[in-house]
C-alpha cells in the first residue's frame, strides 16, 4: 500500500515537471510579444505591401524546417549543462529590441526578436544540440521588409538592369526604342519602369522558396549552394522578359497592355515561370550528377513525423536556464510599457517656403513642383527645388533640399546614387571629399560628375542634421540611431548642388561655381535644417 501511494507521488511529481517546462515557455513567449510588439505591428503592415505579402507564410514554413530536422537530429543528451550561452543571447536580444523601441526603428527590433527565438532554442535544447537548428531560424529573416535606404538602393538597381536588359529583347525584335534612364521610349508610346516593375514582387518570395528548395534538397552541397544563388539572377530575368514583352505588346497594340490586369496577370506568370526554372535547374544539376531519383525523391518532402515532433517541443523540460529566460524577458515587458513613453523631439524650424530667394549675389526663380509620384518615393516632409543664378556666373546652380521631421518607421533620405540614375544619368568619378569654401571653412561633401549624351553636370551632396553634416548613408543611419536613443531626435535632410560643367571651362569651375553658392547657403541652413 505504501508503495502504491508513493508511486501516486512520484507521478503527480512527474506531470507537475512536465507542466512546468511548456508554462515557461509560455510565459516567456508572452512577455516576448510585449518586448517586440512594435516589431509585429511593423511587420503587419509590411506584410500588406506586394513585396511582402508572402510574409504570414514565412513562419509556418520556418516551423517546418525545424520540425523536419528535429526529426532526424539524433536524440538530444540526457543531460543538458550548456544552456547559459542561451541566455546570455537572450539577454542581448532583449536590450537590442528595447534600444529599437526608443529609437522608433522597427528593423532593430523585427531582428531582435528573431535572435531571440534562436535564444529559446540553445536554453531549451543546449547551446551545442541547439546551434544546429539555424537554418529554420535564419529562414524567418525573409518574412522581414529591408531597411528602406537598401531597398531603394536595390529597387533603382534592379529597374536599371531590368530596363536595359528589357529594352536589348525589344531590340532583338527591330522594334526602334531609346531608353532614357527608366523610361522605355517607343515613338509614340513611353513606359516608365517604375519600382512596382523592379522585380523585388517576385525576388523576395522566390529567394524565400530557392532557400526552402536548397534546405530540402538531397544532393551535394554545390548543388544547393547553385540553387540558393540562382534565384536572384533568374527573377531578374525573368522580370526583363516581362518588360521586354510588356514593351513589344504595347508597340503592336497600344499601351492598355501596360496596364490594368495583364499587368498583373503578367506578374504572376513570370513568378511562377520563377519557381518551374528553379525545378528545371535542380533536375538538370540531379541528371549531371548521375542521380536518377524522381525529383520529388531528392527533396524529400515527407511529412511522416512531424506531428509527433510537435509534441516532442510541447515536452519541453524545464530548467532554471528557462525560469531566468523567462523572468528577464517578463521583467523587461514590464520596465518598458511601465516606463514614461519617449516623446521623439521635432525641433523648431521654418518651412522650406520660406527659404530666401536671395543668396548674396545669387538669385532664384520660383521653386519646382515635383510630380507626385516622385514626392511619393521621396517621402520627405518638406522640400525645395530652385535654381539660382548669377550675373557673374555662367551657369546656374540647382539647389534641392529634402528635409523629414523623423526617419524612423520606414521613412528616411534616399540616397541621390539612387535617383539620379534614374533619371537617366549615369553617375562617374564619385568620391568623398571637404569642400573649401572662400571664407576658409569646409564642408565634407559626395562630389560626383553626372553625363548624359554630351552634357554634363557636378554635384555636391552631403547629409545635414542635428548638428552633423555626413557623407556615408551607413554613418548617417548610424547617427540617427544614437540621436534618436540619446537626444529623442531623428530629423535631418538631404542638400544637393547641381551645375552644369560648361563646355570649355576647366572642371574647377564648376567646383569654384558650387563652393560660391554654399558659402551664402551654409549660414542660412541652419533655420531650416536645425542644428
């Protein structure tokens, strides 16, 4: 009888541990979502955008993966003494995701919170058994949008490339077609390769499922390593195809082909064209090989098991490795939503409008309307757009001011390497340099000569704000990271100068042209872009 109840002990002790391993990771887990929400609530709106709208499936497939090598890893040790390595990443991800918090950038804290599941993962399994498991983690970064300064960066790369290769298969057809910049010129019709036709719709979720692809095929690790590069190539292709046909429809009959639905229908075409070429280069890579397996064979896409590895994570045991992730992650839930909200600061400035049509010597006309779908892609707050003039002078000077109260939550200064050659200029001789003004002083500046056919042009441009001026887009993201932590401000603009390098005239001209503008322009800066 004695031996009967303490069998009943032992057991009711036995299901009070099993209990307590998932209670732990619960309430990690749910403090977890308090630390990251403003990751989440950035990513749900990320994910309504075409580039991402693959992104809710990301998850689910990621689960995938960890279950099916969960699967067939061998069984973990009994015994399990290397967790703290786990939290001691913990512990970073949590302070790198509440520094995105204050600083407003959701990037930090979308990544953060990927870190931390890895994190999860090395308590819950130990750091050596654990470290395995990377590729299903490292699979979730593709349900994240890029930092916006590296997506227009990539997105204008792409519709460049896109167009030029476009604009060659139009040629190969003898259709006469000029390309200026992004606009497909066809006589009577012009097409614009906006960012809608860069191509990142389809890269972004055929990168994803070229990873998936490479994870799940059984072959050589070159042949995964072909199928996981290959995905970039083939969507740029594919997507200067769609162009090129695009282009070639539109000159037979008429440019509602550009538009409306067999646009779309277009889109989805060469997507999927995306996926069967990555399936036609896996057979292709198996029959080199000497491998005749069915394809279906060498992806190894069964599903037997996977609900019992399920279970498997739901037994999880618990540890004090676990108890301490779990009360550090609840504790900096609780010390962020009970601490005062930061107010991000947006200085006192005066409008753009205001900007002074008189620079000593130099005189403006009236400022330029930009069209509304390049204010769109700027997504600046405040900008000007003038050309000023003088009699001593034998070309004018463009000067452009973008300026955003923050640049945080997606928004921010795009880069002119991005949009000038969009317009059609090609961008050469591009370095960072100081300006020397004539009253002595110097401005770090990007100096670049810009062509187009037979003109060209200097420019000077250079990040301005919060006291700062920068070259480096990477600085500047950088110092607005430590602004926006230690100062609440994340405002700044982009000043750039333009004038036309005169046939004749000695390059430093136009050099000496600028330095006299920016002399007059530089004390006057500062009540529009504060220090």
């Amino acid at each position: 009888m004695a031996s009967l109840d303490e069998d009943i002990k032992i057991g009711a002790a036995a299901r009070k541990a099993g209990l307590a391993g998932p209670a732990l990771f619960l309430l990690a887990a749910g403090a977890a979502i308090a630390v990251f929400w403003y990751g989440f609530f950035a990513l749900f709106a990320a994910w309504t955008l075409p580039e991402y709208s693959h992104g809710p499936l990301i998850p689910l497939l990621s689960l995938y993966l960890f279950l099916r090598q969960l699967r067939a890893a061998p069984p973990a040790p009994a015994v399990v003494n290397d967790r703290w390595p786990g939290v001691w990443l913990l512990v970073f991800t949590l302070a790198l995701g509440i520094l995105g918090n204050i600083a407003r950038i959701p990037d930090i804290v979308t990544y953060a919170m990927i870190l931390w599941f890895y994190a999860v993962l090395l308590i819950g399994f130990g750091a050596r058994y654990g470290a395995q498991f990377w590729p299903p983690v490292l699979h979730l970064v593709f349900m994240l949008p890029l930092p916006s300064f590296i997506y227009w960066k990539l997105s204008i790369t792409l519709q460049f490339i896109s167009s030029e290769i476009g604009v060659w298969l139009i040629r190969l057809l003898g259709i006469p077609v000029f390309l200026d910049g992004n606009i497909i010129d066809l006589g009577v019709y012009k097409l614009h390769v906006a960012e809608a036709c860069s191509g990142l719709r389809y890269l972004f979720p055929v990168m994803s499922f070229s990873y998936i692809f490479a994870v799940l095929y059984q072959g050589p690790t070159w042949h995964k390593a072909v199928l996981l590069l290959s995905a970039a190539p083939i969507t740029v292709l594919m997507n200067s195809f769609r162009i090129g046909v695009i282009g070639v429809m539109v000159d037979n009959y008429g440019i509602e082909h550009a538009e409306g639905f067999l646009h779309f229908f277009e889109g989805w075409v060469i997507f999927i064209s995306c996926v069967l070429i990555l399936f036609g280069l896996a057979r292709l890579m198996q029959r080199l090989a000497g491998d005749r397996r069915p394809l279906s064979e060498a992806l190894d896409l069964e599903f037997t098991g996977i609900g019992e590895q399920m279970g498997r994570i739901l037994k999880i045991g618990a540890s004090r490795a676990m108890l301490v992730a779990a009360v550090l992650t609840a504790g900096a839930a609780a010390a962020w939503h009970l601490s005062p909200e930061r107010e991000i600061v947006t200085p006192r400035r005066d409008g753009l409008v205001l900007f002074p049509r008189t620079l000593g010597e130099w005189r403006s006309g009236p400022a330029e309307i930009l069209d509304p779908n390049i204010e769109r892609v700027l997504g600046a707050d405040d900008y000007h757009a003038v050309a000023f003039s003088s009699e001593a002078e034998r070309a004018p000077v463009d000067l452009f001011i973008a300026y955003y109260n923050r640049q945080t939550e997606g928004s921010g200064i795009h880069s002119p390497e991005v949009c000038i050659p969009a317009g059609g200029w090609e961008m050469s001789r591009i370095r960072q340099t100081e300006a020397q003004l004539p009253d002595g002083t110097t401005v770090p500046v990007n100096r670049a000569v810009i062509q187009k056919g037979l003109s060209q042009q200097l420019v000077y441009y250079w990040f301005d704000g919060r006291g700062r001026r920068m070259t480096s887009d990477y600085v500047a993201k950088g110092m607005t990271l430590l602004d926006a932590v230690t100062r609440g401000r994340t405002d700044g603009a982009l000043v750039r100068v333009i004038t036309p390098i005169v046939p004749g005239e000695p390059e430093g001209e136009a050099d000496r042209r600028l330095q006299a503008l920016m002399a007059e322009l530089v004390g006057v800066l500062p009540r529009f872009v504060p220090n």
